[in-house]
C-alpha cells in the first residue's frame, strides 16, 4: 500500500487554479465597476442552467395529456397513439382515431359496423 501517492491531489490542483483564476477575474470586475457585468453572466448561467429543467417538465405535461394507450378495438393489441390524430395498428392494419379517450376504428359514413358470430352447423337426421 502506497500512503505517499498524491497523485489525487496532482489531478485536481489545474482544476482547482482554473476556478481560482475565474473567480479572481469576476473579483476584479466587481471592483472596477462591472459588477452589472458580473450579475448579468451569473443570471445567464443560471438560466442557461434551468432552461432544460423547465423544458423536461413542460414536455413530460405534454406527453401525459395528448399521449394515448389503449388496446385496439379490433385485434385487441396495446397501442400508442397521439389523441386528435390517426394512427394504423401494426398488428391488424386497421386505421383508428382517437375518440373520448379510446381508439375507434376509422371508417367511411354510412359504414355500419357488425360483429360477427361464429354458428356451429348441427346437420338434422330424417
């Protein structure tokens, strides 16, 4: 075991005298009268700082509020889908729309959807 090793403390001294120098630097201008100057690049890096945060939040409200998952009224497979858009079902291939909160398949006016039922055919004996 080396106790001697400062090679930690080597790695992190330019580290250190950059942060130094900057601070330095802002010291300085404070002093001469730009401390406007000073606020101003701190606000800035501050907001530069928040813009993604914000961004983040405003687009995971979005997604929760126009984002759909719902099963497909036909084949029954789980979709996604943008609500007040079409989408097609890559299980069945049949083009759907959102409609109060459920996918309902899009079809041309006047087509009437049945369902249909399979019959056993039970053959009579004369």
């Amino acid at each position: 075991m080396n106790s001697g090793n400062s090679s930690s403390f080597v790695f992190n001294l330019p580290t250190l005298r950059t942060w130094l120098i900057w601070l330095a630097v802002f010291w300085l201008l404070g002093l001469v009268g730009l401390g406007w100057l000073v606020r101003s690049l701190l606000i800035l890096v501050a907001f530069l700082m928040l813009v993604p945060v914000i961004v983040l939040i405003g687009f995971r409200w979005w997604v929760h509020r126009n984002v759909l998952q719902a099963p497909c009224p036909v084949c029954q497979a789980q979709l996604i889908g943008l609500k007040k858009t079409s989408t097609q079902c890559p299980s069945c291939g049949t083009t759907l729309q959102v409609v109060e909160g459920q996918f309902q398949r899009l079809s041309a006016p006047g087509t009437i959807d049945v369902d249909a039922v399979d019959v056993t055919v039970q053959v009579l004996e004369d």
